[in-house]
C-alpha cells in the first residue's frame, strides 16, 4: 500500500505551528474532524513534508487555471482561511517537489488515480466526524469510494459537490432498483418529493441496507409519518417490533398503501392464523362472532381502522 503519510493522531506535535488550535476551534462548528494536520501531509512522493515544502493556491494557479479559476465558490476555499492560504495543498499534499520537478506527477496526491481507499482516507482526515461509519459502510467495502459520488473540481452542485444530482446518481449503480419506483405505488422519489438519502445514509449508518433512524433512534419512516410513531396506550406489537417494512414495501408496490400484499386480510392472516401459528405463536387468531367466513371477506380493517395503534381501544377500533 502506497504511504500517503496521513498522520495518526500521536505524531500530530509535530506541526504544532501549524494553528492546531485554530483548526480545531474552526472545523468543530462544521462537524469536521482536524486530524491530518496539513503541515504533516506527505508529498505525494511519501515523506513527511515540512512547512517550507508547502506553496500556496497562487503557485498551484500558474499552471493548473482551470481549477483555480472557479474555486472560490468552492466551500473547501474556507481552508484558506483555515489554514493561511493552503486550499490545494490540503487534498493534494505539500507541492513543491511537484512544482520543481516542473509538474512531476509521481511528486502530488492525485485522487483521480488514487485507490478507493487512499482517497477515503484523505478526504475522512477531515470528514470523519460526521461520516464516521464509512470505511464500514457496503459502499467502502465494495470500492465506492468519495469520489464516486462527489467531485471537487467538476460538481453538478455546488451544494454538496455531488458530481450528479440524486436520484440519477443512485441509479447509475443501482440500476435493478429503477423500476421500482415507476410502480403504481410509490415514493416519490423520481418526482423530487423524497430522497433516496431521506431514508440511507450512503455513508453508512449503524444500521442494516445504511438506513439512517430519527433523532430517537426510531425507524426512519416515522420521521415524516408521525403519526405512527406512538407510544399508543394500545400498541399493535408488529409495528414496533418488525417494524414498518413487515407490512409495507419501501420504495415502490403494485398495491394501495405501498402494502406488501395485495389484499389486506391475506396480510393480516399472514400472522392471524391459526395454520400460522407456529409461525407467529403470539398473534390470535380471530375466533369472535365478527369473524365468520362472510365478514373475512369484508377488509379487516374496515373495523381494525387503528390498525397502527390506538389509544383508545384494545381492538384498534376508532
Ligand atoms: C510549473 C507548473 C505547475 C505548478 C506550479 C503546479 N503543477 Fe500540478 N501539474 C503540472 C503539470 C504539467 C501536470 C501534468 C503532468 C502530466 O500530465 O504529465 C500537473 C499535474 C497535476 C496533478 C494531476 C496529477 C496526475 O496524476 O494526473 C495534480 C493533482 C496537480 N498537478 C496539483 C498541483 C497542485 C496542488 C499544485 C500546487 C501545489 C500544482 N499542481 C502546481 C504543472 C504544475
Ligand atoms: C477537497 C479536496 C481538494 C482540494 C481542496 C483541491 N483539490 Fe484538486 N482534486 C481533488 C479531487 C478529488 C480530484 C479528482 C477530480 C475531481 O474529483 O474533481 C482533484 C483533481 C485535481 C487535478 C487533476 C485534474 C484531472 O483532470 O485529473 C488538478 C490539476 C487539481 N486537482 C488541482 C487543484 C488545485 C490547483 C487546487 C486549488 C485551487 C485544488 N486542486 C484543490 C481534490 C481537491
Ligand atoms: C483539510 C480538510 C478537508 C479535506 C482533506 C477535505 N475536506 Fe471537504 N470540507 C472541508 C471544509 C472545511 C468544508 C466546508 C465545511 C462547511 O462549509 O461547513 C468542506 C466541505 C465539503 C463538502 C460540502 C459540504 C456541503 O455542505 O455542501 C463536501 C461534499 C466535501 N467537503 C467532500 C470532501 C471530499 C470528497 C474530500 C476528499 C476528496 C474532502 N472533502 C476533503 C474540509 C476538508
Ligand atoms: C454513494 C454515494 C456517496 C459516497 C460514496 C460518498 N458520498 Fe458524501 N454525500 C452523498 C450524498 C447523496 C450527499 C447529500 C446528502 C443529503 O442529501 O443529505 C452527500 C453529502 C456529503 C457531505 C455534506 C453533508 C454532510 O452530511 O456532511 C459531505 C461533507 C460528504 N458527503 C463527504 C463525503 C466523504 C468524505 C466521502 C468519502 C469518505 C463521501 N462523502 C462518500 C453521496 C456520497
Ligand atoms: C459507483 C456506484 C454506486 C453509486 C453511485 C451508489 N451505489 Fe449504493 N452500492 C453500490 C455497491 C457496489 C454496493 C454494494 C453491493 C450491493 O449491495 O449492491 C452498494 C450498496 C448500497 C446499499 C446497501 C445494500 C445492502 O444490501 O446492504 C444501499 C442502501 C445503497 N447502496 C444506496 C445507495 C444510494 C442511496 C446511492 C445514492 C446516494 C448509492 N447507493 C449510490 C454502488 C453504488
Ligand atoms: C421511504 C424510504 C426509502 C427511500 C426513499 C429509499 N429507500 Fe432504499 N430501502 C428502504 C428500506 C426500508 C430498505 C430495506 C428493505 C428491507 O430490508 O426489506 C431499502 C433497501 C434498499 C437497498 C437494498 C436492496 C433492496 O432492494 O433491499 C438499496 C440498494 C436501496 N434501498 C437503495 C435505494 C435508492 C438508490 C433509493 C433512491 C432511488 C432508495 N433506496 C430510496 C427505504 C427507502
Ligand atoms: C422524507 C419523508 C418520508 C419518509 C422518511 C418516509 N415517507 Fe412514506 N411518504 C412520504 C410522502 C410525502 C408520502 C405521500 C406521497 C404521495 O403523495 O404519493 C408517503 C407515502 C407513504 C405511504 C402511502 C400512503 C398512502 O396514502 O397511500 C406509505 C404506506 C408510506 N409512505 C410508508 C412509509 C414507510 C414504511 C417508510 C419507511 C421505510 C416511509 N414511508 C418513509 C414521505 C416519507
Ligand atoms: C401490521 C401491518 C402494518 C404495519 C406493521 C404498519 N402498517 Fe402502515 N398500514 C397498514 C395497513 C393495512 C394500511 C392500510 C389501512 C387502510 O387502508 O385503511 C396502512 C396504511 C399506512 C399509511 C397510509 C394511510 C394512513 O393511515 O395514513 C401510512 C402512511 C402507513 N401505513 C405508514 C406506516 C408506518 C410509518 C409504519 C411503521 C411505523 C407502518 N405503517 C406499519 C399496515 C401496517
Ligand atoms: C407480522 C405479524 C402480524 C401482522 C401482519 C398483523 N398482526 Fe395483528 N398482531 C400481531 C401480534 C403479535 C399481536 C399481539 C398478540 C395478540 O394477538 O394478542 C397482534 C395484535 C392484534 C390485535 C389486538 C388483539 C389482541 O388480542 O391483542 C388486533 C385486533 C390485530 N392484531 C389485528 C390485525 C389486523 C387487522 C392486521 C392486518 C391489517 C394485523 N393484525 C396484522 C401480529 C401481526
Ligand atoms: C365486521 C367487523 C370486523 C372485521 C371485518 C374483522 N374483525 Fe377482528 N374483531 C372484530 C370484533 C368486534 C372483535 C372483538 C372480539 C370479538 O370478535 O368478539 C375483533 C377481534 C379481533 C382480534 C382479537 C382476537 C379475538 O378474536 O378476539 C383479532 C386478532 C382480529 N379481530 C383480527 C381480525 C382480522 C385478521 C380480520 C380480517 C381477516 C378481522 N379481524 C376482521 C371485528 C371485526
């Protein structure tokens, strides 16, 4: 593995000089983590550079003016402020080798060809506080790394730096997931109403398939639909305990209500059975005069309308 020279945080005394101070003070507002200390950033070559090996962005425009010209409205132009004039050289590493072998390429930090995980590891030197799940995320272990997702110098946005607009961005990889979306039922993503990043972090979360939770940890869904969150005085176990997807499917679904079946008693009866019963030992099965053959033809939640929970009554009647 190629030594960039990104620094553990023991060997960060070194750079003292530096504004160690000033950057932490800086980038905790942002939610950024400051520990690859600049001054301590290799060359591209692999030592670790000193201060005097750095050049500043004016040196870095004289040849590279395309990605000078527009940089400005970059938000990592903020580094400059940050760190006394250092943009370039704070993804790129110390350039002066670079700039007195006259634009040697062996001698810079080049993300473009850079492996998936030098480059995570640049970019996490600083965004690690926020994205701290990434390098266990499906998207680092897979070699989807900051770069397939984002562009420094060539963005679609300046907002987030996302090299495309989502959900097209998504969609590029995820191909298999598109019709789903185009289904009779479903979340509007492709209308613009709901994000595919509403519901994944596609940083990694603690969660399976990267779902993100609300503030209380509860299941994502609730945060727009609150009004199935609860508590109710009378709860409906399978909401909480399975959780919404037992019922209902995420993105899209040939059936009302993005159910997961196409009938609602053929739903209910999945665990509200007594051939189920193994199954799901602690679900009754509905064994009431309400229940004859004819009035299971009747939708059950005709009369179950609480069917999430009821603070009123222990059937989930109104
Ligand atoms: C004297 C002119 C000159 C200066 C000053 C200069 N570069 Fe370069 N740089 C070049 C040339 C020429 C290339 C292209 C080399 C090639 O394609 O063979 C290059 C290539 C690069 C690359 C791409 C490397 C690759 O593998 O494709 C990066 C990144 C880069 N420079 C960053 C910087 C940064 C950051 C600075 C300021 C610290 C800087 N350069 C200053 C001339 C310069
Ligand atoms: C936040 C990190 C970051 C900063 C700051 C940054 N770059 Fe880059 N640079 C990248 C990434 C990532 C790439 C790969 C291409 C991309 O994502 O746009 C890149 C690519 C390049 C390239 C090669 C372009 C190519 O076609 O491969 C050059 C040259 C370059 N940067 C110069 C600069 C200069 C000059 C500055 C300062 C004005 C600068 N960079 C600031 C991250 C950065
Ligand atoms: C030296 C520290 C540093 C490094 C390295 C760095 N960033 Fe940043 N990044 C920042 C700062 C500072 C901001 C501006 C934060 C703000 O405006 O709140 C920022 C902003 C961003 C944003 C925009 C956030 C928004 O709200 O629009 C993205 C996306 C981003 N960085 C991605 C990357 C990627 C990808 C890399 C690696 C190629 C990288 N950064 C490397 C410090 C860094
Ligand atoms: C699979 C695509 C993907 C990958 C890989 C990815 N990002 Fe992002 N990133 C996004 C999307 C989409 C957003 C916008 C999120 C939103 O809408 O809330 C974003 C937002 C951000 C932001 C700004 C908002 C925030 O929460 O901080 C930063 C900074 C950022 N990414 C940095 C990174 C870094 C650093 C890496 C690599 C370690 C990375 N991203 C990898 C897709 C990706
Ligand atoms: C560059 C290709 C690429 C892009 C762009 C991309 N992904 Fe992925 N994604 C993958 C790969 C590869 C995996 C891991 C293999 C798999 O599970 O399919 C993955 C896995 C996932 C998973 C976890 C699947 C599981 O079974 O655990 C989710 C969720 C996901 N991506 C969501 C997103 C979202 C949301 C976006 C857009 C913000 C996005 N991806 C953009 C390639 C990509
Ligand atoms: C309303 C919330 C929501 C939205 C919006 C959403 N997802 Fe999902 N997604 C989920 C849930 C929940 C699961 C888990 C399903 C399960 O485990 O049964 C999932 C599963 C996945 C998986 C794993 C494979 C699979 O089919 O189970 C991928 C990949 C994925 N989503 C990508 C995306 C992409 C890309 C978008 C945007 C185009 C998106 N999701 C939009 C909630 C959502
Ligand atoms: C970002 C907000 C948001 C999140 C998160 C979200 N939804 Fe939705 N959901 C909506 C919106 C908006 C609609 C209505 C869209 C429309 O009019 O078609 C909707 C519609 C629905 C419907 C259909 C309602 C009907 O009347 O047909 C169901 C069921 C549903 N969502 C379940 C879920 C589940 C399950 C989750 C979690 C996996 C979830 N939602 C996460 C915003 C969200
Ligand atoms: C036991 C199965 C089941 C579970 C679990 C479940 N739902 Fe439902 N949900 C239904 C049924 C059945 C309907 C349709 C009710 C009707 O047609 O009267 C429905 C309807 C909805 C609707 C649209 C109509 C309305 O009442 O607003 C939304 C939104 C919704 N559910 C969200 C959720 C969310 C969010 C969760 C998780 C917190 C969840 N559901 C868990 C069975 C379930
Ligand atoms: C994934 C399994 C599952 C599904 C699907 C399900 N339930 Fe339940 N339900 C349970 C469990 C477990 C309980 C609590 C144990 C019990 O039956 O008392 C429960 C409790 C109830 C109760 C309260 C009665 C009681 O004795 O506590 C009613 C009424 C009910 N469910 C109706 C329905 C209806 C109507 C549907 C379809 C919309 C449905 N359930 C779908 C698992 C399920
Ligand atoms: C015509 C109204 C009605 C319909 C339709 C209906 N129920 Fe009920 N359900 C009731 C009443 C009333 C009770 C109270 C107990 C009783 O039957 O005396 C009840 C009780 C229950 C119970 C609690 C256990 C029990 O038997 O006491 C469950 C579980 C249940 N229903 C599930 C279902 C399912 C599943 C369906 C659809 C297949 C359904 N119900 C359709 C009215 C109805």
């Amino acid at each position: 593995m190629r030594r960039d020279g990104l620094v553990r945080p023991g060997r960060i005394g070194a750079a003292s000089d530096w504004g160690l101070r000033a950057c932490w003070i800086l980038l905790a507002g942002a939610g950024l983590l400051c520990v690859p200390l600049l001054a301590a950033q290799a060359t591209g070559g692999g030592q670790t550079a000193a201060p005097g090996d750095f050049v500043g962005a004016e040196t870095c425009a004289t040849c590279h003016e395309a990605e000078a010209k527009n940089f400005a409205s970059n938000p990592h132009s903020k580094l400059a402020k940050m760190h006394s004039g250092l943009t370039c050289e704070a993804c790129h590493g110390a350039g002066k080798a670079h700039v007195d072998g006259g634009g040697d390429k062996s001698k810079i930090f080049s993300p473009a060809s850079a492996t998936a995980k030098d480059v995570d590891a640049r970019c996490l030197g600083c965004h690690s506080g926020k994205h701290a799940n990434f390098d266990r995320s499906p998207h680092a272990k897979a070699g989807v790394s900051c770069v397939s997702c984002h562009s420094v110098h060539a963005a679609a946005s300046s907002e987030y730096l996302l090299k495309t607009a989502q959900p097209a961005l998504c969609f590029q990889c995820h191909t298999d997931l598109q019709p789903q979306f185009s289904m009779p039922f479903h979340h509007k993503v492709n209308e613009g109403l709901v994000k595919c990043s509403d519901c994944h972090d596609p940083h990694g979360t603690m969660q399976g398939k990267m779902l993100r939770t609300t503030a209380s940890q509860n299941a994502i869904c609730t945060k727009c639909h609150t009004e199935k969150a609860g508590p109710f005085v009378y709860e409906h176990p399978v909401v909480k305990v399975e959780g919404c997807t037992s019922c209902h499917t995420p993105h899209g679904s040939q059936n009302a209500r993005l159910l997961n079946v196409s009938n609602v008693n053929t739903l209910c009866l999945q665990c509200h059975s007594t051939t189920n019963a193994s199954a799901f030992p602690h679900a009754t099965s509905p064994t009431g005069p309400a229940h004859s053959q004819v009035s299971t033809e009747v939708a059950c939640t005709n009369c179950h309308t609480q069917i999430h929970g009821s603070n009123a009554e222990y059937n989930f009647f109104k």
